[in-house]
C-alpha cells in the first residue's frame, strides 16, 4: 500500500494563512515559515498524515501568478527554510504535496520579461499561448497573447513547445531534489496540456517511488485523468457540490448517485467540503447541525478526505464583492482555538486511520431514503457501517447487515451493540450520525 492510499490531507493557503502582504514589493525575506512548521505536530495530533501546501513559490500577488519556479516566496521565508518545513513533516510521518501552477505564469516571469524586452527576437517567444506580434495586447503590449480565463495578468504556456515542457520537468526535479517533496497539486488540470501531465506521470515515477500527483478538475469524467498513465488523483468537486446540496435540500439520492457514477475510482479521488476556492462549508450549510454528519461523510465515503485549514474550528466564510477570495484565506489568530468540532474531527481522522475498511473498502449501499443514508465499506472479513441523518427528528432504523457478524462496536461513542440475526437496530439521532464497526463471524 502507497502512503496516499491512507492518507489524510490538512490544505494550507499558506500567504492566506500567516497574513501576508496581498502584494510582493521584491523587498527582504520575511521569515513566516517559522509559523507553518510549528503548526505540524498539531497537524499529527488532529490525525492527518499528508499536507497539501500552496502555492509557495515566487509570485505578484495571490501565488497563482508566479515569478519564480526555483525560489520560495519572499513573503513567506527562503528555500532553507521550507526545507526545514519538509524535515519536520517527515520526521512526523507527514507527507508534503506542493501546489503546482503550469498552465500559466505571471507577467513578472523571466521567459515573459525577456519577450517583453526583445520581441521577436527573444528565445522564449514560443513558450507562450497565441503569441501575435501584429497587435497589440489589452495592457499596451508590443503583442497580444492567450490568457487564463482572460486574465492578462495570467499569461497561458504553449505546450508545443519542446523546451518549455523539458523546463518544467527539470522544475520538477529541481523541487524533488532540493525540497524533498512528495506530490503536486496541478493548478488548472482541467485544461492543462494532457501530453504534459502523462509525461509527468512518467518522470516523477523514476524521481521518487509512491510520488503522488493529483489536478485540480472541476468539470469533466475524472477517468479521463485518473488513470495508470496520467494522475493518480484530482480534485472530486462533484461529490463536494453534491454533499452540501444533499444536506441543504434533504435529499441523499443526490450525493449517492453522485458517487456510484464515479464508483470505478472513487476510492483514488481527493475528497474535499470547502477549499481556497469555495465559500466555507459552515456557511454553506443551511442547517449549522448537519456540520457534524457532513464530515462523517467525508471521512467514511470512498475518497482521500481533507481538512482545509480554519475547516477544524468550523469557521465561516464567504467570498467577497466580486468574488474577492480574501474571506476563503483567513489569517489564523490566537483566537481561533480547537475547540469541541476540533476534537470530533480527530476522532473521525482516528476511525478513518484505524480501520483499512475506511481507506480502501469497498462502498456497499444499506439504506437510501431522502433524509436517511446507511452505506458500509466492506474488507475481508470486516466492515464499517455507516448511517446519516438530514432530519429534525431521530429515527429507528433497521439495517440488513452486510456480513454474517459477531460483534458491532459504535466508533465514536466506543461502546458495544447488540446484535439481532441479519439486522441491527439503530437509532440515529437528529442532523446525526452513527459509524459501526462490524466483525465477521468467521474472523
């Protein structure tokens, strides 16, 4: 077993995280690190065992617009000390996965300055998307050129280009043998050259065994990149808007359809409820009590679940006027404090970490009723069963078991239950959840 097939991932936007100034001024190394590599053993406490970080490399504003492949952010700290971040992490058991933005650069990157400089003329002209030297570009450029989402500050890279995709190969080996990382994140994977993303399969393989690359898809059948030659994972935004929209509307057949159209891979995609990207989960949520039976889900469904930094405290957060991210990227105080969710998303970390079934089971659906789900994850001669509530009362339910067992242990309240024949009885509480371990009589 590879360590991503048990892994947990905590999500760090790190310049949002540690307060950072919104623009980099090229000025001294400010030394932010310091913060984030002291938060990694609470990370080993709260029960993840991989962090997904990022962006972390040199760049304008936000750290999608980059500057730099080979120096980390000045906003943040210096190289030496993101290699310092990495030890600790490994010396905790924790993977790192580094947030990787190829699709497109900034305008403040050195191949795009040396085409701004010399034109025609410049080596790297072919790096870039729709290079047109007979127009000009909306900024008052000598040439125009594609830009990501029509973003001009956001430069598109031409993957036809031979040199460019050996550049960024060697990036990638640069970043395995200075920094010791153990995956990417792929910005953008959803329109990223495919070609590219094989190849990468294919060097990061003989770089580092287990490296773990996972794109960031919104839209499109995720087996046309989970697969054997191209990424090991991407990012499951359907079960995402599938689970707050089940518990908002009461209706489970939603997120369950959801994931037995995807059920082939279920199990290899990253599982998420908010992100940098989408408004907090806490606010997203209609009813503030489905908060808990929501994340059960995510941690019992088939997927690599994460916790985005902030989520273990329940913070709220939306984004701002037109559509300002800031709010998603809180700088975390000292008033924000674990406190009673903290705990019972450690919990849920510790089942999750304790029980194969959880990581690598297979799903079998129990019970599916508009506000009533019961599915288990089957393994061997063992099983975890799991029932959700979206209701405002509690409900009796009687569940088929899935295997011949001998004994049911409830999970979080770590007691023993009766078992009745081919059934057992259980009663989940309102806007609730019950996680049941199950041992084969044959075990």
């Amino acid at each position: 077993m590879a360590w991503y097939d048990s892994a947990i991932f905590y999500h760090i936007y790190p310049l949002g995280m540690v307060g950072a100034e919104k623009r980099n001024d090229s000025g001294a190394i400010r030394r932010r690190f310091s913060e984030l590599t002291a938060c990694i053993p609470y990370l080993k406490v709260l029960g993840c065992n991989a962090v997904y970080i990022g962006p972390i490399f040199e760049s304008s504003s936000h750290g999608y617009d980059s500057r730099d492949y080979k120096q980390i952010d000045r906003r943040l700290g210096s190289n030496e000390d993101f290699c310092g971040f990495v030890e600790m992490a490994h010396k905790c058991g924790i993977r790192v996965v580094v947030d990787t933005v190829f699709n497109h650069t900034g305008r403040e990157f050195f191949a795009f300055q040396d085409l701004l400089s010399k034109g025609e003329e410049s080596p790297y002209r072919d790096w870039y998307k729709g290079v047109n030297f007979g127009q000009r570009s909306p900024l008052g450029d000598p040439f125009s050129y594609s830009a990501w989402h029509g973003v001009n500050e956001l430069p598109e890279l031409n993957f036809n280009c031979e040199e460019l995709r050996k550049y960024l190969v060697e990036i990638v080996r640069f970043w395995v043998k200075e920094f010791d990382i153990d995956g990417l994140r792929l910005d953008c994977a959803d329109v990223l050259d495919l070609h590219f993303q094989k190849s990468l399969r294919y060097f990061t393989n003989e770089m580092k065994p287990e490296f773990w690359l996972m794109g960031e898809v919104i839209h499109g059948e995720y087996q046309r990149w989970v697969n054997p030659e191209t990424l090991h994972s991407v990012t499951n935004y359907e079960l995402h808007k599938s689970l707050y929209s089940g518990f908002n509307t009461r209706n489970f057949f939603e997120p369950a359809h959801n994931l037995n159209r995807n059920i082939q891979i279920a199990g290899e995609l990253y599982t998420f409820l908010e992100n940098h990207d989408v408004d907090r989960i806490a606010s997203k949520l209609e009813r503030r009590e489905d908060l808990y039976p929501c994340y059960a889900a995510l941690f019992t469904l088939p997927g690599k679940p994460s916790i985005y930094y902030g989520g273990e405290f329940a913070l709220e957060g939306r984004k701002g006027k037109d559509g300002d991210d800031a709010p998603l990227r809180p700088r975390i105080t000292e008033e924000m404090k674990p406190n009673e969710f903290t705990s019972y998303l450690a919990k849920l970390s510790e089942i999750h970490g304790r029980n194969s079934e959880l990581q690598s089971g297979a799903y079998r659906e129990i019970l599916l009723q508009n506000r009533h789900w019961a599915y288990a994850r089957m393994e061997g001669n063992g099983a975890v069963l799991i029932a959700l509530s979206c209701d405002d009362s509690p409900a009796e339910l009687s569940l088929k078991l899935p295997l011949k067992a001998e004994l049911a242990i409830d999970l979080l309240l770590e007691e023993e239950l009766p078992l009745s024949g081919d059934r057992l009885q259980l009663l989940v509480p309102a806007h609730g959840e019950r996680i049941i371990k199950l041992k084969g009589a044959n075990g």
